[in-house]
C-alpha cells in the first residue's frame, strides 16, 4: 500500500511538474504548450461553466472566454497557485461576465439533463440518479447554484469561493446552506414519491 501511495505521489509530482514546464513555455508565447494545457483542462472548465451557467451554449461561450483569457494573460500568471486554480477563477469570472452581458437569467435548461451523464465520475452507478440531481442544481436559484458548484462540487474554501464571485464570506456559507436546504428538501421529495 505505501507503494502505491508512494507511486501517485510521484505521478502527482510529475504531472506538476510537466503543468509547470507547459505554463512556462505557454507564456513565452508556446502555442503547442498551450493547446497541450486546454487540453488538459477543458473538460473541468467546460463541467464548471455547465454547472454555473446550466446552459450548454453559454457555458461554451464562457469555456472559450475563459481560455483567450487565460492566454491573454498568462505572462502575468505568478504561479502562487496551481494553473488549473487560477484557470477557474478565470472561467467563473467568464460566467459572470457573460450573465451581465446577456442579462440573462441563469436558470435550467434541459441540456443539462443530456450531458450530466457526461460530467459524471465514471464510478457513479446510477446515470439516472445523476441526471435527476443535475438537473435539481440548476433549478437552483444562481447565487445558491454557483457557491454550491464551487464550494460544494469542486471543493473550494469559503474564502476562495467568496472571492472569485465577489461577495462577503458570510454570504457565501449562507448561500451554500440554501443550497443543501433546497436541494434536501427536492431530494426528501424524490423518496416520498418514489
């Protein structure tokens, strides 16, 4: 067993250190390094934005945003935090943006439900389980639907979470508690109909 550990701490290890040879090179203006790290984290950005926009064609936008920014941007990347952290608060940054310039409402959209069984964790047994949930967080009112994705879903601190959205941290744990409120309250209706 502390093989094991011992072996995914040294693929961990290089894996960041291959990220990091990739940002570097990015940056001096590598557009093969680059393409190698939008590959790397397309598919996490784009699950992010369909999380918080629960629009497929918005969270394309936004996945496309997030990365001509990121490109834009990335000499003054200061590597304090890994690419993929800094690469999401580009992306929720995007989804913000994008709500203000479309004045849209965030709301459901029924292509969640086709690509849920997408963004799941293959371990997942139940797809329809998933679908039903996923489709349950986008009917999530927004402010409630993005501190849970970050907070809740992708594990960020409360801190970190408050300020990529830009609000108090008092706001936020406030917001993810509504969040878990509705959403056991929809859950606790499931079971009685079923």
């Amino acid at each position: 067993m502390a093989e094991t550990e011992a072996g995914s701490e040294l693929e961990r290890a290089r894996r960041a250190a291959e990220e990091r040879a990739l940002v570097a090179a990015s940056a001096r203006g590598s557009t093969v390094a680059f393409e190698q790290l939008y590959r790397i984290h397309v598919g996490k950005v784009y699950g992010l934005c369909l999380r918080m926009t629960a629009n497929t064609a918005t969270a394309e936008d936004c996945t496309q945003d997030a990365f001509v920014q990121a490109w834009r941007n990335l000499p003054t990347f200061e590597r304090r935090s890994r690419f993929g952290t800094w690469l999401h608060r580009i992306a929720v940054n995007a989804v913000l943006a994008q709500g203000r310039r479309r004045q849209e409402s965030l709301g459901r959209d029924a292509s969640v439900d086709e690509l849920a069984v997408d963004l799941a964790d293959p371990g997942i047994a139940d797809a329809g389980m998933l679908r039903d949930l996923e489709a349950e967080i986008a009917r999530l009112p927004a402010g409630a639907r993005r501190v849970l994705v970050l907070a809740g879903l992708y594990g960020y601190s409360h801190e970190e979470t408050a300020s990529m959205l830009g609000i108090a941290v008092g706001t936020c744990k406030a917001q993810l508690h509504r969040a878990r409120q509705i959403l056991s309250a929809r859950l606790d209706a499931w079971e009685v109909e079923s």
